[in-house]
C-alpha cells in the first residue's frame, strides 16, 4: 500500500494538459485560458471624467468665479472644441475631458444659470479625472495562460475588446460502473439488486471539476463487458471505473482490462475509506479506478480525480487545500491508514467546528449527502479531545 | 440614501421562487429542489456482506473450526439456499446474506481447500454485515425541498431510485446594458467609446448563481432605447440594468423606464462604489438598476442581485456570509458609506491576511478581476493598523 501523498502525485506526473479550442466570451466562464489574453485597446481610452460635472481650468475656479459654458460632452460624444480660460464644458461620467480642460468641478458644488456656473467650492487641478491607461494599456496582459476564467476576468477580457478566447478544452471522463448489482435509475432492479449511485454522483463532480462526462451502460461482472466499455471509452482523457477494484473472486475489473493491455501503476492505498483505489494505462488512455462504495468512490474522486481533471485541464492539479477546525466531539487513536472522516461544520466566532458523524460505514450515502466536509485523520494520528484543532476539506469545493 | 442591510431586504421582500420543472437527474446538479426526493426503496435492500468473504453462523466458528462451502452468493446473484450449521457460503462485497448465516468471515482470516475452509480467526457474531435499511427505508425524506443539490445529492437520489427531479426552474435575468459609449467586444468603437464589459461579468456571475442570462442588445442613451429594452424583457424573472441610474442628464434609465410604468421603490445607497443602485417594478417585472462603472456594477451584483437571485430560485437569499482576516496594510477612519475595499488573500498558519489594493478607482475592471476579496468597511469604521481583524467576503462565492 502507498500513501495517499504518493498516489496523487504518481498519477498527477502520468497526465499532460488537454489541446486548446476557441470558444466565445461568454462560454470562456470557468474554463481554464490556453493562450494569454492581451489588450487590444488602451483603457480609459482618453483621459475620461470620473464625475458628472464641469470640466474646466483649475486656475479658473476659485470658489465665487463664473464661467461660461460652451458646451456639452456625454459620454460617448467627446466635445470638438477646446475650453480656454474663463469656459466650462458640461461633462458626465465616463465622458473625454476636452482640449484644456485639466479638472472637473463637480455638479454639486456648481451653481448652473443663464448659460453659465458659479464656482460653489474651489476646484483641485487634476481632481475627478480617470486617466488614459489608468486601468491597462494595448499589448498589456490582462490574464495570464493557465488561469481559471472567473466571472471579473470575461468583463475583464470583454473590456480588453475580445469576443472569442482560447481555453483547454474540457477533458473527456469516461465513467463505467460495473456489478450485476446494480442498475439504472427508475429501472427494474434484480434480486438484492440496489440502484447505481456512483456514476451519477461522479458525472457532476465532473462537472464542477470542469471536466466532461461520459456515462458508460452499465458492464456486468463478465470480463468481456468491462474490455467492451474500455473500448467505448476511445477518444477519452481518462477512463474512470467504480466497482470490482478489490480482491473478490467477481472483482473483475483488473481482468476484464488486462484484455486491453493494461499497465497497473499501482493498487491499493493507505487509507480509509478507500483503499482498493488502483490507477494504470490502457495504452495511452489513464485508467483510474474507483472503489464500489459510493463513500469510498467519492472520497477518492475528491483526492485524486478532481486534481487529474484540474490537471489535464491547464491548471497544476494540487491536493484539497485543507482549512482547520476545532473538534465538535472526541477522536479515537488513528491506525496506520490516513483517515477521512465525514463531519459537519458549523462555526462561531473564533472560526469552525467540525464534529464527526459517529457511525463512518462506507456504504452510507446519506451521511455523505449531509456531510459539510471531510476531518483529515493522518496515519498513526494520536486521540483528539472536544475543542482539538484538526484539518478538514470540504465534500462540495 | 439608505444602508446595503435595508436595501438587500427590500429587494428580497419583493421576490418569490420561480415555478418547478421537471428535469433528469444529471440535470438537477446545483438547482434548487421544489418538491422533496423520497426514498423508493430501502438501502441496503437486506443485510449485505460488507467485506469479502464466507457467510456462516458465529457460533461455529472458533478458531480452527473447518466448514463445508456449500456455494456462492456473487454480488447480484443471492444464494438460494440456506446455511447450516458446519456450512460457509462464499460471499462478496455488496452480497445479500444468505439465509442462516449470522456472521462474515473475511477472506483474509480463512484458509480454503478442496471445498472447505479453517477458520484462522475467531468470528465475531454480526460482523461484516450492513444491516438492511441501514442507509435509509422506502419514504424516508431523502432531501428535503429548498436545497441546492450537491454531487452527494445526485448520488442520494439515483441511490433512491429517482430518474427524474422537480427543480426550480432557473430564473431568468434580462440583462440591459445602456450607454451611446460602449459597444460589443470586437465592434467598431466610436470616438471616446469604451468595450461593454458589464453584460458579460454579470452574465458569468448569473450563471454561478444560479440563473439564465439574458443579454439584450445595448440601449443608447434615448429613452425610447430603454423602453423597448424593457419590452424585450418580457417574460424574465427580474431586469437588470447598467449605467444611467447617477443623476446626470445622460442618466436615463429612470425616464425610459418611467414611460413603461416604472415605479421605483429606492434609489442610492449609503456604499462604496455603488451608491446610484435604484431598485423598482415594471409592473411585476422587478428592476434592479447598476450603476455604469464595471467594479460598482459587480460588487452591487454580488451583494443585491446574488441574493435576489437565490431568493428566485427557492433558496432564502442572504448576505454573503463574512470571513475574517488580519490586515496586511493599514486603513484609514471610514466615512458615512459602508465600503467594499478590494483586497488579495493570503494565508499563513493563523489564518488569512487581507491586502488592500492601494488604489480602489471603481473604473480599474483589472484590479477587480485580480483582487479575491472585498474587505468589509461599516460606515464610520475606525482607521485599523496592520495585522487588526477585519471581515472580508470572497468575490468569486
């Protein structure tokens, strides 16, 4: 058995990122940019009033002057003229400062008749003026290659005048549940049969993880059917199993792909639940292999195949990043497999409390379901009392 | 002007959640449930072996015992028979027991020949079973209506044996971007025009939170543009506005809506940036009206729209929740305004330390797009050194 630790990083160190494709802004949102994103425009274009107003000369405006207004300029509709000394243009938010106008006197403190202001407050020179380039200049980069798209960064490469972008395309999970178990949803359900959870559950962390799903049918506990879903899985960035990864006589996963030349990098790991995870290569396919509880297959989906999607997806692909809490209820001693224990968090002033459910068994989803995030127990960890600081990664990131 | 606190309220006093829809269970990852999901079936549907092994009776099982295998019991296929006294059944992971055993017996603690085991280690009366309805019975409440589903959910409601599910439906945001100044990415753009990046932001932000973007095309600064925008609305669940809600006299949103009936319920808030937010009707169409500038226009989203829109989909719609964080620069004595101090996150062992940027123009799109956080700044805040606690919430939720 290897250390979770050594697991994650053996498979991180088998996968490259997925090619490029160009999509449009709007379906850039969350998807991880290929190629950087420049400026094609200098921003504020001009030098731009960060105030409606009067744009003026400083000098000019002294508390009690007047000035003559010569014009107007909305935003969008720069003024043609030039303001010399004793003028005003009327100006807006967002609107070009015109020629020799070097302030903006804001509308508050100007007295507005007959064509003319009254200067109600001294003018600060320079004051209430975006300058050109304030926020970025052309050729600037805006966001860098390998970066997570977020909502502020599509205004950002909106405003950096750009319709299309080049991200990562999504990596392409193949997911095959097997057993004869189980079946689908809403389906006829056999003899001590039960509904196949797994590949739902794993199509949406898939999802949030940015990848895209594939639902294989269901292979039966028959090696040809598990070599046939392996072939179903052609043209996928990783194929995904849940099921027949332990050491049963009907665990036949192994079996089944061996048919298909597979390469096992390894094969069970040091922790709980979890431990029959097995990771290998159908050629140049990544196979990884999952558990058949569905704890167990989420747990291990949260630990290794979220960072190898974030991987094969331009990012680095880095473990759970853990935050602490302090215990809402007692630990026992840790055994030699690293722990992960379902808890739910709550919290007060001075930060989080996780408190562990007490019953852990591997085949209760619900607990999982209810579950806020997972207690990070490490080998040989020693009891913990109520109120004991320990780390904890969240179920849903 | 009156507080961020009393502004969200009223919004959301005004907001009931959408109708349900129909939709399959993959589609149901992050809506809202409006109808609870109950338990189809009991799980596990008997006692199952939770471990691979041999079914027996406890009580003949002492170390050194030899039992008769009198067959197999492959997960999905139970074993018809029954187990007798000085009889095992070979069993699986995920197998119903078999009729008279009491007990599993993991494979690791027998040894097998010619058709019979040793038993190498004491067998513990009831282990190694998962008890029958131990995860949930047919018509436990599964998942209660009102949440948001997780992964684990979709799990939990394949698990149930659920095909379909009855969501919210997403609601429906019409985004209406106005001003002569701005244009699409990667259209001509006029002289002292600028990109519209607003549109684009706040579309990525809906769809986090859960809603369907609607992008108009941009109104010019007429207020016959506005009001056909407003028509162009018909059938969305809320109209957002950006730009034209300052007090300019190229400010128009509020005379275009006016002519379609616009009764506005406040306008201006005591914030920073974002004090010209107005909130309205259009009979009962509700309004929501950003001001122009990109990081006004976001940081309002975030603390009016986010909710709004939780409170649309079946959530209850709240503030976003605090976290708090030691200052990594100093800040000055705040004024009447709450503020929303754009800041970068880092963290070390005794949590997280929050960096304002130094210059917060609510033009500079790139800070925003480069900060993590708002620092939170109640109105008449005290100047706080470096290292003081103060709250802060995430821009990207």
């Amino acid at each position: 058995m290897i250390s979770v630790e050594e697991a994650r990083g053996r498979i991180l160190a088998t996968l490259t990122p997925v090619a490029g494709e160009t999509v449009s802004l709007a379906d850039g949102f969350r998807r991880v940019l290929a190629m950087p994103v420049i400026a094609r425009l200098t921003q504020p274009p001009a030098d731009l009033s960060a105030m409606d107003g009067y744009a003026l000369r400083a000098a000019d405006a002294a508390k009690g002057a007047a000035l003559k207004i010569i014009g107007a300029a909305p935003a969008g509709h720069p003024f043609a003229g030039s303001v010399n000394p004793g003028e005003a243009v009327r100006i807006f938010t967002g609107s070009v400062m015109p020629q020799g106008a070097d302030s903006v006197l804001i509308q508050e403190d100007a007295t507005a008749a007959c064509g003319a202001i009254t200067v109600n407050e001294t003018c600060i020179l320079g004051k209430h003026i975006r300058p050109a380039g304030q926020d970025f200049a052309t050729g600037d980069v805006l966001i860098p290659a390998g970066r997570r798209l977020t909502s502020r960064d599509i205004g950002l490469a909106a405003a950096g005048n750009h319709p299309w972008l080049n991200v990562h395309r999504r990596p392409r999970i193949a997911i095959l549940a097997t057993g004869d178990e189980i079946s689908l949803p809403g389906e006829a359900i056999g003899a001590g049969g039960i509904v196949s959870s797994n590949a739902h559950a794993l199509a949406a962390l898939i999802t949030a993880s940015g990848g895209d799903a594939l639902i294989l049918p269901i292979a039966g506990d028959e090696r040809a059917a598990i070599a046939a879903g392996a072939d179903a899985a052609k043209g996928a960035d990783l194929l995904l199993t849940t099921g027949g990864a332990s050491v049963g006589d009907h665990d036949l996963v192994q079996a089944g792909l061996a048919s298909r030349g597979l390469k096992l990098d390894f094969w069970k790991i040091a922790m709980r639940p979890g431990k029959p995870l097995m990771f290998g290569h159908l050629g140049a396919l990544p196979m990884l292999g999952l558990p058949g509880n569905p704890v167990s297959a989420f747990v291990c989906a949260l630990l290794f195949l979220r960072p190898a999607i974030e991987r094969l997806s331009g990012l680095p692909g880095v473990a759970p990043q853990p935050d602490f809490a302090r215990l809402g209820a007692a630990m026992k001693t840790n055994d030699q497999r690293a722990d992960h224990v379902r808890a739910t968090l709550t919290r007060d002033d001075n930060g989080w409390i996780a408190t562990p459910f007490p019953m852990q068994d591997s085949g209760m989803l619900r607990t999982l379901a209810r579950a806020d995030a997972l207690i990070l127990r490490a080998p040989h960890a020693p009891a913990l009392d109520f109120g004991q600081k320990v780390p904890f990664i969240r179920l849903e990131p």
